[in-house]
C-alpha cells in the first residue's frame, strides 16, 4: 500500500465507504474486504421512489459530478431526488491497488470489470438503502458504461436510464486506442511492473498517457478554433497540454488508471446473452435516452445511435459541443443545459 493524497477527503472533498465485504468478481477472484465511495444529495423520500444513481468515468470521482451536474439549477435537484454519486472500484476512492492491503495490493489487485462495479453498487442500493428500485441511472463514458450494465443486469430496478458518451459494448477503435494509454504508462521505468514508491514516480509515462488522450479526448474543431483559449483560457498549445492535460493526471494513481483500462477495453453488455448484442440491449425495459456528443471521437454518435435502435421505446438526443468528450466536464455552458433539458424530460415521463 502506498499514500495517495489525491484521493482523499481535502481534495475530492468528503465521502464515505460503504463496506461490500468480500466481493466475488467476474473473473473468478475475491476481492477482500472490498470499499465503495459514495456521497449523497437529498432525502430519500417515504416510498423510496426518488433515488437516482449517478456513476463516474475513467479517472474521476464523484467531486466532477457534484460540481458539475447536482445541484438546484439542474435536472439532478437534491430537493426533488435522493441522489447516490458512486465511485468505480479500482479509480482511487473506492478499493484500488494503492489503498488495498496485501496480498491484493498494488500490482496485485485484482482485474475488474464494469460488471463487478455494478454489482457492488447493487449492494450499496439494496443492502445500505433499501430501495428497490432506481427512479433513474445516469452517467457519462466509463458511468455510461455502467448504466448499460445495470439497465441490461437489474431490468427490473432500473425506471429510467441515461448513458451519456458512452456504448453498450467497447468497439475495437476503443479497445486499439485505450491499449496505447496501457503501453504509454507501462513504458515508463519507473513503473516497475506496478511496485512504484509514489504514483509521480512514474510522472513521465503518465504524461505520455495524458498526450495520447488529448489526441482523441478533444475534437478537431477544439484545435483547429483554439478553443483552449476561448473555453480554458489556456495561452498556448503547449500550455494546454502541459497545464491542463498533463497537470490533470499526474497527480493521480498509475495503477488505478490501468485497473479502469481493462474495464474499459471489456466493457460489454452482449455477454450476458452470449454476445448477441440487440438480445442483451432487447432486455432494458427502462425509459432510455442515450446521449451521445457530436464531436465525441470516443464514443462517436453514430455508434450510440446504433445502441438506441436496438433498445425499446429509446430515445436519441446528440447533445451539440465541439468540446467533444471532454465536453462532460461541464466547461462549456450550454453543453450542461442540454443535459439538464434532456434529463429533465426523461424524469418527466
């Protein structure tokens, strides 16, 4: 085990951890005395129908969505829902390599996938609180991921679901591409096969990682406008990269980021009906609304628009930014106010 700061309470500000126990995961293993991060917003109100779960992304917590989506400006309104924010297992908040004792501690941690995430929120849900069922999940890349496995795994829980930036199962391009933030990491000496002292021990790997991610994070028009000064105020191409992208996952764990890796690369709801896709997605009977990005070169539009055809009574709304998918971090206005509009007309049904 090594010591984090990054992941904890002064800089993700507060959460608690809802004890799993031992988790049984997909790929056979157990995960120890497995911990989840969350925080809450609002009342559960008598009958438990106002719960709403929102999931997080490849390298985030639930801090992003607190100060980006929650609040009484949005869809997301602590004083209409109960609104559970989960961290992945495996990203830092919750059990990681990092804060996982031995034998199951930093490189030994074991490989997770988006099913065991959600699993181990289904316990959270129904253990902790509960409910029964979810008057909605929502979440964006990696938590899109995620509310196609809760909505496809618990149908029956599930009232409404809304996956933004996200597929139902990683495609190749995805899989290619998140292999190259693997091998970039890994590239790094000091990465020792995992048993590095300090995560910024491997400080050079990481921003290698951070400037692969700029490739396809952000759109064609984000360079070509130079919108990094219009929507970051950034000076420069260079001070963008090294004051933004790098500066953002340094500080950050290298074997978390990989752990979220291979849950990525095998996000796939179509094994749970022997990898017939539309068979797996035929089995939602939530109200659904997939929100795909326009300028998202990740999850690009016409791959969720696929997602939505196969699943009954769905609808599609492209949310409009040339952020592209690093628009889900809100620093572009309208990009949340087409959130919010969508959002609220899916609890509106």
């Amino acid at each position: 085990m090594i010591t984090n700061e990054f992941y904890e309470a002064p800089t993700q500000g507060e959460y608690q951890l809802f004890e799993v126990g031992d988790l049984l995961l997909e790929s056979g293993e157990t995960l120890r005395g497995a911990k989840l991060a969350y925080r809450t917003f609002g009342e559960l109100n008598g009958d438990k129908s106002n719960a709403i779960l929102v999931t997080t992304w490849f390298s985030g917590t639930g801090l992003v969505m607190e100060g980006v989506y929650i609040g009484a400006d949005h869809a997301l309104d602590p004083s209409k829902y109960f609104i559970v924010v989960v961290d992945q297992l495996g990203a830092g908040t919750s059990s990681s390599p990092h804060n996982t004792p031995a034998p199951q501690t930093m490189a030994k941690f074991p490989n997770l996938s988006i099913g065991d995430d959600v699993a181990a929120q289904h316990r959270l849900v129904t253990e902790h609180f509960g409910i029964e069922r979810l008057a909605m999940v929502v979440g964006g890349s990696m938590g899109g991921q995620q509310v196609y496995e809760w909505a496809v795994a618990y149908p029956d829980m599930v009232e409404r679901a809304a996956p933004i930036a996200a597929t139902a199962r990683a495609s190749l391009h995805q899989k290619v591409f998140v292999q190259a933030l693997e091998e970039a990491i890994k590239s790094d000496p000091t990465w020792n096969n995992g048993w590095y002292a300090a995560g910024t021990d491997v400080r050079d790997g990481m921003d290698r990682m951070a400037q692969i991610v700029s490739v396809l994070g952000w759109s064609r028009e984000f360079y070509q406008e130079e919108r990094w000064r219009t929507v970051l105020g950034m000076s420069s191409l260079e001070d963008f990269i090294n004051g933004f992208m790098k500066a953002y996952f340094e500080p950050m764990d290298p074997n978390a980021l990989l752990c979220e890796m291979h849950k990525w690369q095998r996000s796939d709801v179509s094994r749970h009906a022997d990898g017939d896709l539309a068979n797996a997605l035929g089995r939602i009977t939530a109200k659904t609304c997939v929100m795909p990005i326009d300028h998202d070169l990740f999850f690009p539009p016409n791959e969720c628009e696929e997602d939505c055809s196969m699943i009954a009574g769905a609808t599609l709304t492209v949310i409009q930014s040339k952020d592209g998918h690093f628009a889900l971090n809100g620093v572009e206005p309208n990009y949340m106010a087409q959130v919010d509009a969508a959002l609220a007309g899916l609890l509106a049904t």
